[in-house]
C-alpha cells in the first residue's frame, strides 16, 4: 500500500529599500512616500540619453552589513551587471543589478527550533519607477512616476529550506527587527521598504510498506507576488501549499507559474501573462568599475554593526534576569533595548530604597506603554521611584484611619474574625481609599491586623 | 584676413594681443556658414546669436542643455536636453561659444556621416566625396573653416577617420581621459570625446581644457595629464605597423612610408613591428560595440522623450540585432566573453610592442575618401572600414590623426598610437611633423 | 559557430529588442546577419581558454560616490521631453 507524504519547499525573494538619502546612482533625494511625482529625477534616474551611474558608498556599505548579520561570506571581487528587459518603469531599458559576483554569499540563520536557513545571496540594484494605471478622457492608459526609479533595493535570497509558514513568519520577522537593527532600512510592508516574494512547492514522498522511501523533488516552482503584510504571507503560503497538494493528489504535477495573492478573495490567481522565459542578457555594467573587499574592508563594516537581537537577548536574560517575554518585548526595536539599559544605568547610581530591580523597571516600561521618545530615561527612573514612594502619615492618623475604616466595615471586619482572612484585601482597599495611591500598604496590613485581634 | 581661416593658437595670440575680438571672429565663423554649409552640410544646427567668444563647434551627441541634440536620428529629431554635457560644460566655462551641432552617422553608427536620418555631409575637398565618420560634420566644418575648432567622439575611428578623410587633426584620448557624462553612449566601454582642430597644437589647449576626471563619470581616471617627462626626439622609438600598411591600398601606403622618412630624418629611429592582426579586431569590435549598443539604446522607448523605437533606422536596428543576439542566452560565451577575452590579448599585444617602442604608426584608413554612396554596400561597412583604428581603441590607447599629404587630391591621414596615458608623447610628435611638413597649411577651395 | 539564422530566431531576436520588422526586413537582416555571423566566426581560431577577460581598460577600481543629496531636475524639466503628460506622470500604453 503506497502511502505519500507531501513536504512544503519554500524559498524567499525578499526586497529591501535601503534608507539612504540619495538614490544608488545619482544624488537624486531618495525619500519618494507622497512625493509629487517625477519631483525628484535627473538624468541618470530618468535614463535620459548620456547620463551615467556612479555608485553610492553607504548603500554599498549597508548591503555588506547585512550580509555579515546574516553569516555571509563577503567576495572579495564583485561588480555590477545589467539586466535587460523592457517595461515602462524601467528607464534605461535595464536594470543595473549584481549577476554571478553578488557582494554575499552563502550565509545562514538558524531559526528558534534549530532550522537551519541558509542564504544564497544578498545583492543590491536599483528600484524602477511606479506604475498608475488610471483612465484619461474615457481612454484607459498607464501613468509613470520615477521619484522611486534608482532607489537602492536590497535583494536577499534563500534557499528553499522553509517547510512551512510559521517559519517563514519567524525568519521575516527577524529580519526586518535585524534590518532595523542594523538602521539600513525600516523594513516597512505596508509603505514598501519591504517586499516577499515566496516560492513553495511540494516535495513528494512515496512510503512503499517499510522498505524504501522515494523521495521526488518537486519538478517546478510557483512563485507569489503581492503580498503585502507577514499575515497575507503566512495565508499565501499556506493557500499555495494546500492548493498544490490537492493538484498531487490528483495524479497532476502544478505548473511552474507567477501567481498573485488576491486579499479580497483570500487565494492565489494565476497571472496569466504570456510566460515567455525572460532573456535577461546579463553582461558587466561597463560604466562602473569593479570594486574590491579587503578583510581590513570588512573589518571596518563590520564595527558598524550594534549587537543584534539574538545576542542582546541572550545577555539580558542571563545578566539582567529577565524572563524571555520580557526580553522579547525589550529588544523589539534598538531604540528601546538602548533605553532600557541607559535606564538600568541611571538605577545602577542610586541605592538604598530607591533602587529598583532590572524587572522592575523593565514591567515598569512594558506595562506602562511609556513612550521613549517624551519621557527621558532619567525622568522614568524619577516616575518609578515616587511611586515607591509611600504617602507618610503619622503614628496616630494611621491609628484613627484604620479605626475609621473597621467602623464603617463592620460586616467584613466581623468576617475576619470569623476566618474569613480574604476580606482582608478589602479592608486595606478602603484604608488606602483614604490616604491616597502612595498610601503605605504595609503599615496598614500591620496596623489593621493588629486591632482586629 | 577672415578670422574663420584662424587655427586656435593664432586666435588666442591674436585675441590676447588685441588685434581682435572673440566676437568678431564668432561673426566670421557664422559668416562662413552662411556661405558655405549649403555645400558641406556640417550643422544640424546652428546658433543665431553672435556670441562674444571663441566659437566651437559640437557633434550632435554632446548633450546641450536647452539647446536641441538630435544624435543625427529621428527619434530625438526635436529632442531638448535638460543637461550640459561635461565636455561642453568644460568648454562653456572656459569661454568658448558654441555656433551649432554638427552632423554624424545617426546615433553614430557608422564611418561615413552617411547614416544620418537627416542629411550627408560633404567632404570639403571633394564634394561628392563622405567626410567619414561618425564625427563627419565635426571634421568637415573644421576644413571647410566654418568653426576655429570642434569636438568628436570616437568609439574606433570616429574622430580619427573623418580626421584623415578631411585632411584635419583628431586626437583620441586614452579611455577614461574625457568624461562621457552627457555624451549619447554608444559603446560605453568604448566612447572617447576628443577634439578636432586645423593643427596639432590646437588639439593640445583643447584636450586640456576638456580632459580630467570627472565625479560624474566613474570611468574617468584621476591622472596628471604630463606623463612623459622629457620630450627627446632622438630617443623616440617609433614601430610602422606593418600589418596595418598591408591592409592599406597602395598610395596610401606610400604616404605613410614617406611620413616614416619624415621621422626618420628628425632623429627618431623607426623600425617595423608587426602586431596582432587587426582583422580580428574588427570582429571584436564587432560584438562588443554591438552588444553595449543593444542594451544603451533600450532606453529609446517614446515615454519620456523623443519618438518610439519604430523611428531607428536600418543601421540602427542591424546593430541592435545582432548586439541583442550576441548577449543572448546559449551565445553569451560564444561571442560577448569570447570578444572580451580576445580584447585582452590585443591589449597584451601592444603591451609587448610598447616595451620596445614609444609610440605606434600607420594609416588611418586603408583609402582616402569614398564616395557618397559607398557606405550602403556591406552590412558591416563601419567596422570593416575601421580595422586599423579598431585595435587601439579597444585597448583604451591614444592615437592622433593629422594630415600626412595627399592622394588625388583628397587627404591621407598618418595615425600616432602611444601607450596608456601618453598623449602628451603624441602630441609633441604630432606637434613635429606638422611644423616640419606644414599639410595645414592647405586648405580646399569652397 | 558558424551559424544560419533561421527567421523563427530572427523574430525572438526582434521580440527581445523590441524591435518591430517587417516581412522584408526581418529576410533581409536574416541574411546580413548571418553573414555577419560567419565573418566573425574567425575569432574560433584564436585560443582564450587560459585567457581572462577585460571590461574596463581604464583600470579604474572602487569608484563611488559620498551619500549626499545633490538638486534634482524640476518636474517640467523631467516632463519636458515627453509627448504625453498627465498631471505631472508620464502617459503610456494601458498595462493589461
């Protein structure tokens, strides 16, 4: 009896806008969100006939420091290539990317339950322009802006190794906080700084009794386009993996195609263009010269790079003894991390009674919602302490307080005496009521159980 | 005296001396048009004001800003650059004036000015005669004494052959000397701006006014522009390129070996070399000017200027056949890797002969002018007219091209090839012979 | 690599230029193609398989630019060339 398994494949094209302030090959203003169209282009951007690209520096620098967050082993020669192909976002007619000399290569992450991802490359290119497609005078036509043409675009690639869309999820999610991390780029989904494009297919396991386990990798690959938030990924994915099972099931082999993820319709439709391979006709940019990484290169790249997640949270569970939900919270953003120990540091000056615990202020910042970017690390630490801080009354006013409040509680302070120690939280509820919020919890437990002997 | 007949150095005595006005010689250069650009046809267009500045005259793919750059084609017929070219932007700012665009093979594919979508140039000295090309309006305004000087492009024997054909000077810098920033790219690992002049001496104070890196061109090289240290002619080796003598027809050989004897009787020693066959060069050039040209002329789409890709011309769409052929998929290494690999030994080649020698000479072209006409007959006329400045310009070297006589009537050019970076080397030896032969002092009746 | 171009790949060439021929055209340059091919077919002779290629004979290495933002053209300058403009876009053909 032939029993088969069907094993997800699934690899990742992700695309990222790097943060720099001008474009990659010219000194165009790289910010193009709500921009008036074609406002920031000049020659080289709008591909006007004699105009040529020189590289810029910190993109370059940037798309290294990824790759060295990532493992990547950096090339020591690599260079730019041009891919040709029309469209009409496309000014030049081809697109300056990296071919067979990318800067990174082979790198890997290793995911929380010990998958190994291993990364083919990261390269970096340039963006194309946008397309509107809009109706003038009744006509339906398509409207260009090129404010986004030239842009420098990350690209990394993985290889297949994902099985399913949890870990795709961890993997993106990951990468955008070390994206963010490393301040290339802010990774954002939704204004297009970070773009996924997944590849699934189905690996097919043939189970023939005990004996032998034919494993067929899968003959094509179906590539999904437009998605555009980690929730819409993890669906495509999961929509994709279902859809081509079904198709095995039936004796059919899915065909290798683009789809694009329909968010009204929750699924994948079939982008039925003419699928003609692409000849890309890569060859040398021949207006820009090869560039070289020595390791003294990378050395210096690689100082640029702060502690990234992984080994922040390793260190401040271990020296800060945080639980990992905490720790996970704290080290969301880099900005925050740094706070919080800029923070920690301010608490380390102080002793006695006003120093509080790393958890403390960490539940403090987390429960709080405090926003970093008003309230100062110093004044958070003040906040904390004067909440500490008790509401001093004096020997006799508390005396008359909790007298008061047993007067006026009589059941419950007769509940007490029945047993009924749980009332107790009330009564200190009504005492406090009293005083105020800083009001000496302590002293009024000690006080009332006193008298209500 | 009509200040138009003035080689550049004779203008800038002349203007520094107060015996005239860039203004008036501005004037005299339009005037000339007038008379005589009927016949030639060396401007596409030309400026209406009279400027107070030493006029120029610019191949119609330097990009001027405000000012229509058509490339000789249909599809920028009427197009408007919004940019300077670095060149011209060089050239402005030293104060020179510029008095039109001049005609060139359409978007400079070609070594007639025959395959320009708009009209032939003339070769001043014969007027059924091409002025060679691409920089053929370029050459002939300079001869015809319609300009004080001009500037080419070469990508293998734009300047030089039109040069010689117009019996003018054309210097081709060393790649990378001249910023090709705003210059409508042909092949870009090819493309050299170079000036062309009535005298040596003029090619000289325009290359330096022109050369120098360039932060908008990362092709440009950060070099002094005095890389030979003393100028010696009795310790100048010079190699005859034998191979290249043999390529050309008879009289003009005889003119080169003659120009050898000139040499030889200044105190250079002149030995023959023999070099790499520049027959295979031709297919190099080939494949690798039509590949870039492939993929530079993609851009030409009709959305964001000048007409769609229906408006290229025969010889535009034959380069980019094949150039889109030769990248493609299954032919890549075949034929792109392959030329790259062979241009690699041509540049072994002239390393090797540059270890015995200072410089390289021979013909420019294996016949003086042709007729109008003659371009049409072979699809690869371009290339194959080009053999003996093909292997040069794909090794990145200088040359020059300046008058070297005469062969019924129409002007032999002698080319001077130094090594990497020398151009003052063949400048200076231009420099020498022009003042001990004098060929410009011959100009053609118009 | 002597080669005959067969019209089925002189049209996918035409296709990947973008290049619309007509019937006359696309013979002719079937033939001034191939016989191009054929001419240089000769490099065949020459041995390269030990050889490097050269891309860059400027010799230049490592050329960049500093990240700084430098002026851009105006939106009539960027539009200026165009013959179809739509409040500030480029105007083309509908996609799909």
């Amino acid at each position: 009896m032939e029993n088969k398994e069907y094993q997800p494949v699934i690899g990742l094209e992700i695309h990222i806008e790097l943060a720099t302030a001008s474009k990659m090959f010219c000194g165009c203003d790289a910010y193009h969100f709500n921009v008036e169209p074609n406002t920031h282009c000049c020659p080289v951007c709008l591909g006007l006939p004699g105009a040529l690209p020189v590289p810029n520096k910190k993109a370059i620098e940037w798309t290294i420091r990824l790759g060295l967050a990532l493992n990547c082993r950096i090339l020591e020669e690599s260079k730019f290539d041009r891919k040709n192909y029309f469209y009409p976002d496309l000014p030049k007619g081809y697109q300056i990317s990296q071919y067979d000399q990318p800067f990174c290569v082979q790198g890997k992450v290793i995911l929380k339950e010990g998958r190994e991802i291993r990364i083919r490359r990261v390269h970096l290119e340039e963006d194309t322009g946008k397309l509107l497609h809009t109706e003038i005078g009744g006509k339906k036509c398509t409207l260009v802006d090129f404010n986004r043409s030239g842009i420098p675009l990350l690209e990394v690639v993985t290889e297949p190794d994902f099985q399913n869309s949890q870990e795709v999820d961890e993997f993106l999610k990951d990468l955008q906080r070390t994206v963010r991390y490393l301040g290339i780029s802010d990774a954002d989904m939704e204004k297009g700084s970070l773009r996924i494009e997944p590849n699934i297919s189905i690996k097919t396991k043939s189970v023939k009794g005990k004996a032998q386990n034919d494993e067929e990798l899968p003959l094509y690959k179906v590539e999904v386009k437009n998605i555009n938030s980690f929730r819409f990924a993890r669906k495509a994915i999961e929509y994709e993996i279902e859809r081509q099972i079904e198709i095995l099931q039936g004796g059919e082999t899915p065909i290798q195609e683009t789809r694009g993820w329909n968010e009204t319709e929750n699924k994948t439709v079939s982008q039925r263009e003419k699928e003609e391979a692409h000849d890309y006709r890569y060859f040398p940019e021949p207006d820009i010269p090869p560039m070289n990484f020595t390791p003294e290169k990378i050395a210096e790249i690689k100082k640029q790079i702060p502690e990234l997640p992984e080994k922040k949270e390793k260190r401040f569970i271990k020296e800060f003894k945080l639980s990992p939900y905490q720790v996970d919270l704290l080290i969301e953003t880099k900005e925050l991390a740094d706070y919080y120990e800029e923070a920690l540091k301010i608490n380390g000056k102080i002793d006695g009674r006003k120093y509080s615990s790393p958890s403390e202020i960490a539940n403090w910042l987390i429960n709080r919602k405090v926003d970093i970017k008003t309230v100062s690390p110093e004044k958070l630490i003040k906040d904390l302490i004067a909440s500490k801080e008790v509401t001093s009354v004096s020997e006799a006013e508390m005396s008359r307080i909790v007298d008061e409040t047993l007067s006026e509680n009589a059941q419950a302070a007769a509940d007490y005496k029945k047993g009924k120690t749980a009332v107790l939280g009330f009564l200190i509820g009504q005492a406090v009521k009293k005083i105020g919020p800083q009001a000496d919890r302590q002293e009024i437990t000690r006080e009332l159980i006193e008298k209500l002997k | 005296m009509n200040l138009n007949e003035l080689s550049l150095t004779e203008v800038l005595e002349g203007i520094e001396k107060k015996r005239f006005s860039p203004q008036e010689i501005f004037a005299d250069c339009q005037k000339r048009i007038k008379e005589v650009d009927e016949k030639t046809k060396a401007f596409i267009t030309v400026i209406a004001e009279t400027r107070n500045a030493i006029p120029f005259a610019i191949k119609d793919n330097f990009c001027t800003e405000n000012i229509r750059t058509t490339a000789s084609s249909n599809i920028l017929r009427d197009y408007i650059p919004p940019y300077n070219a670095t060149v011209y932007q060089r050239l402005i700012d030293a104060q020179f004036g510029l008095l039109g665009k001049t005609n060139m093979d359409s978007f400079a594919h070609g070594s007639s000015t025959e395959t320009s979508d708009f009209f032939v140039t003339h070769n001043p000295w014969n007027l059924e005669r091409l002025p060679g090309g691409s920089s053929g309006g370029s050459a002939a305004a300079v001869m015809a004494d319609e300009t004080i000087f001009a500037i080419g492009s070469e990508t293998a024997g734009s300047i030089r052959q039109p040069s010689a054909w117009c019996g003018v000077v054309g210097l081709k810098p060393s790649y990378g000397r001249v910023s090709r920033y705003g210059v409508i790219a042909m092949g870009s690992s090819l493309d050299c701006p170079g000036p062309i002049t009535k005298t040596v001496a003029d090619a000289e104070i325009i290359y330096k006014t022109i050369a120098g890196k360039d932060p908008l061109d990362a092709t440009t090289v950060d070099r002094s522009l005095v890389e030979t240290s003393s100028f010696e002619p009795k310790k100048i080796r010079i190699g005859l390129a034998k191979e290249y003598l043999e390529v050309a027809e008879k009289p003009v050989r005889q003119k080169i070996l003659e120009a050898a004897e000139v040499f030889r009787r200044l105190g250079c020693s002149v030995v023959e070399v023999s070099l790499f066959d520049p027959r295979y060069a031709i297919s190099v050039y080939t494949i690798l000017q039509r590949s870039e040209v492939s993929s530079n002329l993609a851009r030409y789409d009709g959305i964001r200027y000048g007409s769609d890709r229906t408006y290229f011309n025969k010889e535009n769409k034959r380069r980019i056949m094949l150039g889109t052929y030769t990248l493609s998929a299954g032919y890549y290494d075949a034929y792109y890797l392959k030329a790259q690999k062979i241009r690699t030994v041509i540049c072994q080649d002239f390393e090797k002969a540059f270890e015995k020698l200072d410089v390289i000479i021979g013909p420019v072209s294996p016949s003086p002018a042709k007729r109008i006409g003659a371009s049409t007959a072979d699809p690869m006329f371009g290339e194959k007219e080009d053999v003996l400045v093909e292997p040069s310009t794909i090794a990145g070297l200088p040359a020059i091209s300046l008058p070297a006589g005469f062969v019924d009537g129409l002007p032999v050019g002698l080319q001077i090839i130094g090594n990497r970076w020398q151009e003052d080397l063949i400048l200076n030896l231009g420099k020498l012979f022009e003042t001990e032969t004098q060929y410009y002092k011959i100009k053609p009746k118009l | 690599m002597t080669k005959e171009l067969t019209p089925a790949e002189v049209q996918h060439i035409a296709q990947l230029a973008k290049l619309q021929l007509s019937e006359e055209e696309m013979k002719r340059f079937q033939l001034q193609l191939t016989e191009t091919l054929k001419f240089i077919a000769h490099l065949d002779e020459i041995e390269t398989e030990k050889i490097l290629p050269t891309s860059q004979v400027s010799g230049n290495k490592d050329v960049f630019r500093e990240d700084v933002i430098r002026p851009s053209l105006t939106q009539e300058q960027a539009l200026s060339g165009a013959k179809r403009k739509h409040q500030g876009y480029f105007v083309t053909e509908a996609i799909f």
